[in-house]
C-alpha cells in the first residue's frame, strides 16, 4: 500500500507571496493533519481535515489554511508569507481519529 | 512550560546497547501515546502506539507507559547503527482529536 505522498518536496519563494502544498493521504484514509516542523518549535499541528470538513485547528494565524477533496487529498496554503513561515510542512493520515497518523516525507519551504 | 517535555539529547550509545528514551507530560487528559522515528530530512515514522498504562512490545522496541506518574519511556534493545535518528515522543487527548502533541525529540546515534 503506497504511503503519504506530498507535492512538491522542496519550495522557494519569497515574503508577502503565497503557497499552495499538496497531500494524498494513503488509500481508504479519511483524516489528514497538516504539522509545521522547525528547529526552534519542533512539530506543532495546524489543522486536521475528516471528510471535508476540519475538524481540529491549531494556534496559527489566520494566513494559514487548507481544504479536504472528495477523495480525501488535501492542500494547505499559506498567504503573504513571512521569513519565520520556513519550515519543514508534513501532512499526516489516519483511518479515523484515534491518532495513529502516518505521516509523509513533507515539503520544505524556504521563503526568502 | 510545554505540555510534553523530551531530553533533547544528542545521546551516543555503543551498537548493541539498550536505549532508554523518555517523555514527561503534564495534561492528565493526555490518552494516547506514540513513538516516532525520523531520519534526517525524512517524515516522522510510527514506530509504536499504545493506549493505556503498561507495556507493549514489538521486535526489539519496547514502550512503556505510567499514566501515574505521566511518564512513557521507549526501549531499545540490542541497538543498531540503523537506529540512528530522532526519536520523537507524541500523545493525543481524545478519540475525534486527531491533533498530536510532541515532545521536542531526541538525537540518537548507536556507534559501530
């Protein structure tokens, strides 16, 4: 069974622009939580999204959003980036809500 | 002070040796528990999951959980080059609460 996949791997751009990061979950998944990973913060989660709707949200601001598709893929954006948005963005999916997540090898962003 | 306190290490061990890793948390609300693996630059691997107070074991990997004392501890046996990575302790709150809470990790290198 093919695991998380995430798009793109790697990323640049630069402050005030926005980004879009994408997520297939594993086959038969209905969750998928977003996390932001940095050096300073370690991993801390963004949002979770089951069956379209979310469900959970973190302590992020507003910039800082997603949306689940019929088939359980998942995209996260991030509007008017800033220079502390740089980090590792992983995207993690589970069968229901009992917190075993699966998560795959992320995004790097680097905003300049 | 963070929910989930982790020694963030770096700790070196000789191939061979048993590991002992730890978490502290502080929410008693806290009901499920996981070890992650991850390797420089990778996603998060689960590597165990439990729910409730005692052990469990799965090859040479042993977690342990004291809901008392709001301690879990992962044990590694006979440790491995290949086990070089971060360890990284998460728990849950609640079935429906997919939103995980980690601990900052630990750097672990086993030396040939």
């Amino acid at each position: 069974k093919a695991g998380v996949t995430q798009t793109p791997r790697y990323l640049i751009k630069t402050r005030g622009q926005q980004v879009t990061l994408s997520c297939s979950p594993i086959s038969g998944h209905r969750s998928v939580s977003w996390y932001q990973q940095t050096p300073g913060q370690g991993l801390q989660f963004l949002f979770e999204y089951f069956s379209e709707t979310q469900r959970n949200k973190g302590n992020f601001p507003g910039r800082f959003s997603g949306r689940q598709f019929s088939n359980s893929r998942s995209e996260m954006n991030v509007s008017t980036l800033e220079l502390g948005d740089s980090a590792l963005y992983l995207c993690a999916s589970s069968w229901d809500s009992n917190g075993e997540q699966y998560f795959g090898p992320g995004t790097r962003l680097t905003v300049t | 002070q963070k929910e989930v306190e982790q020694d963030p290490g770096p700790l070196s061990v000789p191939e061979g040796a048993i590991v002992s890793l730890n978490c502290t948390y502080s929410n008693s609300a806290f009901q499920y528990f996981m070890w992650y693996r991850q390797y420089s630059r990778k996603g998060p691997e689960l590597l165990m999951y439990t729910y409730s107070s005692g052990n469990k074991e799965d090859g040479r990997f042993t977690a342990q959980v004291d809901k008392s004392s709001k301690y879990i501890s992962l044990f590694i046996r006979d440790s491995q080059p290949s086990d070089s990575a971060t360890y990284l302790c998460a728990m849950s709150l609640k079935t429906g609460a997919n939103n995980l809470f980690f601990g900052t990790g630990t750097r672990l290198t086993v030396i040939p």
